[in-house]
C-alpha cells in the first residue's frame, strides 16, 4: 500500500510524526508540504525535518510534481490542506468540523466564535464539490469557554492523528474502504475569513467579543479595532461584570474605567477589559492609549 500525503500546519506534523511512528516510513511514498504567510508558523520547516529524519521523499506545494506522483499511489490524505487537489481520485480528506456542518473554510474558527459546545474531524473522500463526499469515519470532542484557537487547533490534532491512524491502518491491512453519504439536509457552509473579518464588533454581548478574540488570535493575526487612526490588535481580554451604561448604544467600544492600568471597553452587553494588546504592529502598553479612546471598525481622525 503507498500513501501520498498534502500536510501543512499542525496537524499536518502531529499526523506525519503519528503515521511514521506507527508504521514506518514504507507506506509514505511522498509528502507535499503547504506553506502559509499569514500565520505565525505554518510549520513547513517541521515537516521537512520529520521527513528528512525518516527519509521520506517530500517538496514544497510550489515545486510539488502533481502530475508525475499522484497517480503512483493507492490513496492519498489531505491534512490542513487550503487548496483544491484536481485530481480527487483515491483522495481522502480530513476537515475540522463533524461534516455536514460547517462544510468550507475556517471551520474551527468559525465553530469557536460561535460557541459550539463540541468540535471535531471528519474523515471523508473527496468530491467535486468540496466537502460534500461521503464520510469515512468521524470524531468529536466537547470544548468548553474560554479556549482559545491555538489550544482547539492541539486539542483538535489529537483527533487528527487518531483518525489518520485508524484509517491508514485498514488501508494498510488491505480492508476495503467503507464511506458513508452526507446528509444534504443538514448541511451549512463556513466561508473563508479576510482582513474585514478580524474586525472586532463592539456592539456584540462582551463574551461574544472574547470568544471573537480568542478564536482568531495566535496563529493568526488577532482581533482588530482601531483607536483614532491607529490600528490595534487585542491579544487577550477577560470579561467584567456590567454597569448601566446611560444611553449605551452611543458609547460602544469607549473606555469606561482602568483596572489595573487596563482599559475596560463598553459593550454591546458586559464590559470587556483589555489585558494584552499590540498597537500599529508594536509592543505598546495599552496603558498608553488615553482614557478618553473610543475602539472602532474604521480608522477616525
């Protein structure tokens, strides 16, 4: 039996280093490896050194030969995968979300900022149409409040890598595959997330506004709001008990009170304090900003 695989992130290495340790390098006939400028560490370099230790046969998705190498392996799994693989033949996907719900882009993001009370992983052959094909096997896990997106992401992997285990071992043992078909009835859809979705909105409950943070911070780029014409990205905050606020709706996003020397924001509903944030892209302490500062979706002068 021999194995492609298309990894990146995470949970692309927590599968490779847990197949590898399982199996052995014979089953992995190559490794494409994604790479990934918007996050912190897309963990390219990991993969490269994992496959190098085992010598296994990989390059970068740019230098990547689809068409000499898809078509000399039974089955090959995408793992943390952002593009679409033309050829869907033999091709399994894993996706962060207990399909059909969720189906597309940002899945974990989108199921955190929503505060689902489970997430998971579905193993699942690809088709046409993305995320649609049937399902291979299945894994969930509760999450409880507050996570943030770097702990769902280790959380998560775990699932990850027993799925890619379970279904690489029936593979390898000559089992036939056994793909179950979605219920179409069920089905919704994630889209992917760009710069205006990172903004954050002050008119939201403030524990809203705190899983809206947590969920897209490190590795990504952090909740953005601005004060004036500076840009800030809020890194973390925690969640006080309100105050009526007279004529609330008018002083969203105003700083009402420091504690501690952090800034307490109004919001739509609760009170939301500021512990960890970047300004213009620099390490300032958000004691700096005045008090009188008002957080907003657009730069003001």
């Amino acid at each position: 039996m021999n194995l492609g695989f298309y990894l990146m992130g995470e949970k692309g290495l927590r599968v490779l280093e847990g197949f590898l340790q399982e199996f052995g390098p014979e089953p992995v006939a190559f490794v494409c490896i994604g790479t990934d400028k918007h996050v912190e560490n897309d963990y390219s370099s990991e993969i490269q050194d994992a496959c190098n230790r085992h010598h296994v046969r990989h390059a970068l998705r740019s230098q990547f030969d689809e068409d000499a190498l898809a078509h000399t392996v039974d089955y090959r799994f995408a793992i943390g995968w952002r593009w679409m693989i033309a050829n869907t033949d033999g091709l399994i996907v894993l996706h962060d979300s207990p399909l059909p719900k969720y189906r597309g882009f940002a899945p974990l993001v989108n199921m955190l900022i929503n505060g689902e009370n489970e997430i998971g992983v579905t193993a699942l052959l690809a088709s046409e149409e993305y995320d649609t094909g049937p399902i291979i096997a299945q894994k969930r896990m509760p999450v409880s409040y507050p996570i943030t997106i770097a702990q769902a992401i280790s959380d998560i992997s775990g699932l990850y890598v027993e799925i890619a285990l379970e279904v690489g071992s029936s593979l390898i043992a000559g089992n036939p595959l056994c793909a179950t078909p979605q219920i179409e009835s069920n089905a919704t859809y994630s889209l992917w997330r760009d710069e205006a979705d990172y903004l954050i909105d002050w008119s939201r409950d403030a524990a809203e506004v705190r899983r809206f943070i947590d969920a897209v911070g490190s590795p990504y780029a952090g909740a953005l709001t601005y004060a004036g014409q500076r840009s800030v990205r809020i890194l973390k905050a925690a969640v006080l008990d309100d105050v009526v606020v007279e004529s609330r709706s008018e002083h969203l996003g105003k700083i009402i009170f420091r504690r501690n020397g952090k800034p307490v924001v109004i919001c739509g509903s609760g009170l939301l304090c500021i512990e960890c944030a970047r300004v213009e892209d620099e390490d300032v302490p958000t004691a700096e900003l005045p008090f009188r500062t008002r957080f907003t979706r657009a730069p003001q002068r």
